[in-house]
C-alpha cells in the first residue's frame, strides 16, 4: 500500500503526498479543516491506486495484461478500456502514425538508463513489424492484437489518472491542484476564491523554473530531462517515434501545454516533441498555450 503523508504549510495550504505509478503524487487542497483534507487524499489516492492496477503493464491482475494473454485472440473490452483504445485510435490517425499505443515494444531496444548507449539499427529492425495500431483489429469492444505486439497504455495513463482524480476531488469541499511527476490538473475555484495555484515549469538548465498562476485545467510537460541516452555528446530522449524507432531530431528539451484536461495537454505536449524542430509551429497550429525549452 503506497505511504500517505499530508502536512500544512505557513499559508494554509494543506499538501498530501504518496506514490503511484513509479511518480510522486502531491495533492495540494485549500479546505477548511484537516478532516476535509484527509478524506478527500484518501479518495484521490484510492482513484489513482485503481487507474495503476488497470492499466500497469507490470501486473498480471490488469487489463493490459489480460490483452497480451489474449495471444491473437479477440478480446471484449470494458466501456473504460474501449474509451482510451478509441482515443489511442484517433491519436494514431491524426498524428499520422506519431502517436501508437503499440510502441512500447521498443523499450526491448532503448534502455534510457544510467550506462546505456543506443541499439543498433538492427535491433530496432527486428522490433518495427510488431508496431504499428494499423496492424491490429480494433472493433469496440473488440481487439484483435496479433501475436507478438503489444499495447502500452502509459502514454496516457498517468495523465488519465489526474483527470480522474480530479473529478474525483470536484465532489469533496475545498478546492485542489493535482500534481503527478509535473502533470497537473486543478479542480474548479469556488466563486469567492480569486486566487490560482502558482506552478512552476521546470527548465533542465536553469535553477529557478518558470512561475505561472493556473486558474483552471491542466499542464502537462514531455521532454528528455530525466530519461535519456548520452552517447558521443549526442543526446537521445525518450520520446520515440514509432515510425523509425528513433527519437525525433532536433526536438526541444522539453515541452509543455496547458490545456482542459491533462490527457488533451499531455498528447499536445508529445506532438509537439514528436514534430522535432517544427514543435513551436505544431503549437501556433493547434492554437494552445505552450512553454518550450531548447
């Protein structure tokens, strides 16, 4: 069971705190008493803990997993499941490709940790037949994943979870910021409260991040800043495209947008990253407010 921590700053602020999804969670609530922030961190926390168990590629109690145990066979899938799959369906179509929920397979190839160097084009080669979502048979509820693929949720689970916390949080008194790993999502501003949360975006060179006041909806940042490929002075991030299986070139350090909900600012965020040096363009394009660092 992750750990829950919750204490109150010098402004009033209460902070909750706990892990999931291999990120920190913090939950910071304005509400009048400990009580009301205990109960609403012990929801957010349930609500993130459910997302995690359903989507982890990591367990065999999950849908993910139960879709790969499917070896080739159809499989009917939940209305939840089938609402991410028809998002991860339109993202594959409007990116042309950019964007492929089948993609993970190639982490067999990049590593991205401390002492890795990047795979040789063959290996990346002998992975490319299995990506790609034009290949499997997506009939809601029913998916056909050939044997051998693989589907990977995690492109838009953390962000997922944020907005399902954060509909969760609408329903408890106060008003709160939820921040998982730099993703971000506020709940609605009671009418006598005037004042944002303040969020700072993180510059991977500069010691003081950015400082912006969000009012309502989410940010969310994608980037190279903690997971990346330093090899012969050239830097791989983390990002790939699922075309090549290679990270985009001459793509920003890192992105970030600001959005309704962090599922919709995450994808901009990774677009953006995914179109290389054409990631400020994309975002004039889509018309969303944006922070890029080079």
């Amino acid at each position: 069971m992750a750990r829950l921590s919750l204490i109150q700053r010098t402004d009033g602020i209460w902070v909750g705190q706990f892990e999931a999804m291999a990120s920190p969670c913090e939950i910071l609530a304005r509400c009048a008493s400990k009580d009301l922030a205990l109960r609403a961190l012990e929801a957010a926390k349930a609500e993130a803990r459910r997302v995690e168990q359903k989507f982890s590629r990591y367990r065999d109690d999950s849908v993910v997993h139960q879709i790969h145990a499917s070896t080739g066979r159809p499989i009917e899938l939940d209305d939840e499941t089938s609402g991410l799959l028809d998002l991860a369906a339109d993202c594959w179509e409007i990116s042309e490709g950019a964007f492929d929920v089948t993609s993970g397979i190639l982490r067999r190839a990049w590593q991205f940790k401390a002492g890795s160097r990047p795979p040789k084009q063959s290996e990346i080669d002998t992975l490319l037949p299995f990506v790609g979502w034009q290949r499997l048979s997506w009939q809601r509820p029913q998916l056909t994943l050939p044997l051998g693929m693989e589907i990977d949720l995690g492109g838009l689970g953390k962000e997922y979870a944020v907005d399902r916390v954060s509909a969760e949080l609408e329903t408890q008194p106060g008003s709160y910021l939820v921040n998982f790993g730099g993703d971000i999502r506020t709940t609605s501003l009671p009418e006598d409260q005037a004042q944002g949360w303040t969020v700072g975006i993180e510059s991977p060179d500069a010691d003081v991040p950015e400082v912006v006041e969000l009012k309502r909806g989410a940010l969310a940042t994608s980037g190279d800043t903690h997971r990346f490929v330093l090899d012969q002075g050239v830097r791989y991030g983390h990002v790939l495209d699922p075309r090549t299986g290679w990270p985009p070139s001459d793509a920003p350090r890192t992105t970030t947008a600001h959005a309704e909900t962090c599922l919709e600012a995450g994808l901009f965020a990774t677009l953006a990253i995914l179109q290389g040096a054409r990631a400020e363009e994309f975002f004039r394009e889509q018309g969303v407010p944006y922070w890029i660092i080079r």
